[in-house]
C-alpha cells in the first residue's frame, strides 16, 4: 500500500510539474510575442514621426493610413497621443480632431462598449486627447449607465465641460455624490464663460455640495462679475455657505458691503471670525484695524493668528503690533503679537 501510494504521489507531482513547465513556456511565449509587437510598434512610430509632424503642420495626410495591422494602428493612436499632449495651438487640434474622426472613431465606440473598465477608460481619454466632439451623443449614452463608474462619471462630465455641452447644466443638478470635491472643482474650472453664467443662474437648483464649489471657483478663479451673489450668500442662514462666500471674497478681492463685514468679527463661529480677518488682511481694508486687534485677544488660537497676518499686510502693521505688546493687558493678544512681530522683523533681515 506505501508503495502504491508513493508511485501515485510522484505520479501527482509529475503531473504538476508538467503543468507548470507548460504554464511557464507559454508566458515566455507571450512575453517574446508581446516585446517583438512592441518593438515593431516602436519603429512604426519613429518611421511615422516626421510624417505626423508634417501632417499636422499642413494638414495633408496621405500617407498616414493607420490601417494595415494591430501594430501599425497602435503606433498611429500612441504617436498622435504624444502630440496632443506637447502641442496645444488650436489650429493643430482641429487638425487632430479631424484626422482622428476620419480615422479612429469605429475603434473608439467599439471600447466604450467593452465590459472592461480599463479599456472604456482609455477610450474616453482618447476622446479628450484627440478632441473628438462628434462623439458627445455616444458619451450621453454611456453616462446614462447604471453600472458606470465614478472614474468615468468624472471623465465625462469633464468632457462635456470642455465641449460646452448644453446638457452639462442638468446633469450638475444631479450630481453623483460619490464625486469627490476635486472632481467638481475640475470640472469647473474647465467650464466656459457662458456655461458658468447658466450654472450661477441655476444656483438654487443645485445640490448644498455642488454650491459650495461654484462658491470657491468664484473665488480661486477671481470672477468678480459674480461678487452679487457672494453679497446675497453673507446673509445665508447656513454657516458654512458664509465661510465660503467670504474666503471667495478674500481669494479674489471683490468689494465687500462694510456694514455685512462687520458683523461677522463678533459672530459666534470662530470660523466666521477667521475668514473674516483674513478678508480685511487680504484687502488691505483699513478702517478694520480697531477689529484686528480686537481680535488678536480671541479665545481661539486660528482667529488670532489670522487677525495678526491681516495686521502684517498693512504699511504700520509692525508698528500696530508693536503697540499692542507694549499696551495690552491681555496675554494672548500680547504672545500674538510679539509672535509676528519677531517673525517680521526675522524675514525684513
């Protein structure tokens, strides 16, 4: 019986190492196979270059047929892709656009239709690449998905922003909230002009998220033309919605209504005190001076440092500061002031 059962056991493991040959023969097979398909493809792309080049400068391609095997269609999607990403005038991408709808559009449908998700997300970035806008209704269809992805969400919505597509404006009413913030902020900032405006004049219609980022694009972006709604936001009955609208105030120095401001240095969030000392600091707005230092004897540390940093910006801020330490009666205004006071006189050397 330990006889029979040896010669079983070593006919198992012979067996399994036969597999395993056969196993590794094949993937060195294929990793050749692979190495000689990506070196052909590399040379294709070095025979083509300079035709590519040309072509894009004049617009003739005649010899550019990317037809004729996997290979050659490779190097032509590759070496396009390389260009589209080095050279950004707009006569050049028109002439990208053109050559890529003639040519890779069948082959850019076909992926989105994939079940792989790698491979629909190529082609979407092969959209943005080549700017193939002719596609927009095959990328209304793919977004109506209910299995997509949150990846591909965000793509195509970034798309759609920088196609200016008219039905951009809906879907930000029903925005996926799996979307991370950045994701948004992208997409906002790549807007034009016109869809923006159709965005802030629906802003009621959007979701408390999406608001908050419409707010700070504001703000990072320095449209002031919209400073009139950040005014109608200062009175928002929401905390946060006046945070933001004041540190859109402060990143893009629109004008701020004095008497609105003015509340907000003895509001009870010390958040609402912070942004608003950075505002009076970022804008240079001198009739505050009496509430910066007011603030610099604040209970939070945050309202304090900002309120000194406002105090910095003005020509007699060290004088003030230096003021405050030798008058106050209040330690935490005087540590706070001595604090900035050494820290400008270290950066003036």
């Amino acid at each position: 019986m330990i006889e029979v059962g040896i010669v079983y056991l070593f006919i198992f493991f012979l067996v399994l190492f036969f597999i395993l040959l056969c196993l590794f023969i094949y993937l060195m097979i294929e990793k050749y196979m692979n190495n000689e398909s990506r070196k052909k493809i590399n040379e294709l792309k070095e025979t083509y270059r300079l035709d590519m080049f040309h072509f894009l400068q004049t617009g003739k391609d005649d010899d550019l047929n990317p037809h004729g095997g996997s290979e050659k269609f490779i190097a032509f999607l590759e070496l396009l892709s390389e260009y589209a990403n080095v050279l950004d005038s707009m006569e050049i991408k028109q002439k990208i656009s053109k050559y890529a709808k003639k040519h890779f559009t069948n082959h850019v449908k076909k992926e989105l239709k994939k079940r792989r998700w790698s491979l629909r997300m190529n082609a979407l970035y092969m959209i943005e690449d080549f700017h193939m806008e002719h596609l927009k209704d095959s990328l209304h269809e793919l977004y109506g998905r209910i299995n997509l992805t949150i990846a591909e969400k965000s793509q195509i919505l970034r798309m759609f922003a920088k196609f200016n597509d008219s039905k951009l404006t809906s879907y930000m009413q029903k925005l996926d909230q799996r979307l991370s913030d950045f994701s948004i902020l992208s997409i906002l900032s790549i807007m034009n002009e016109e869809t923006f405006e159709s965005l802030v004049e629906d802003f009621v219609n959007l979701d408390k998220r999406t608001q908050f980022m419409v707010v700070e694009t504001i703000g990072k972006e320095q449209l002031i033309q919209y400073h009139p709604l950040l005014a109608k936001l200062l009175e928002s009955s929401e905390e946060e919605m006046r945070i933001r609208a004041l540190k859109a105030y402060s990143n893009m120095g629109a004008p701020i209504d004095k008497t609105q401001l003015a509340e907000f240095f003895t509001f009870e969030s010390w958040q609402v005190r912070m942004m608003a000392a950075k505002v009076v600091g970022k804008q240079k707005l001198t009739s505050y001076k009496d509430k910066l230092i007011e603030l610099l004897s604040d209970q939070e540390y945050v309202v304090r440092t900002e309120a000194a940093k406002a105090i910095i910006q003005f020509k007699d801020g060290i004088d003030i500061l230096k003021q405050v330490i030798d008058e106050t009666e209040d330690d935490f205004a005087r540590d706070m002031a001595l604090e900035w006071h050494e820290k400008k006189r270290v950066d003036y050397y």
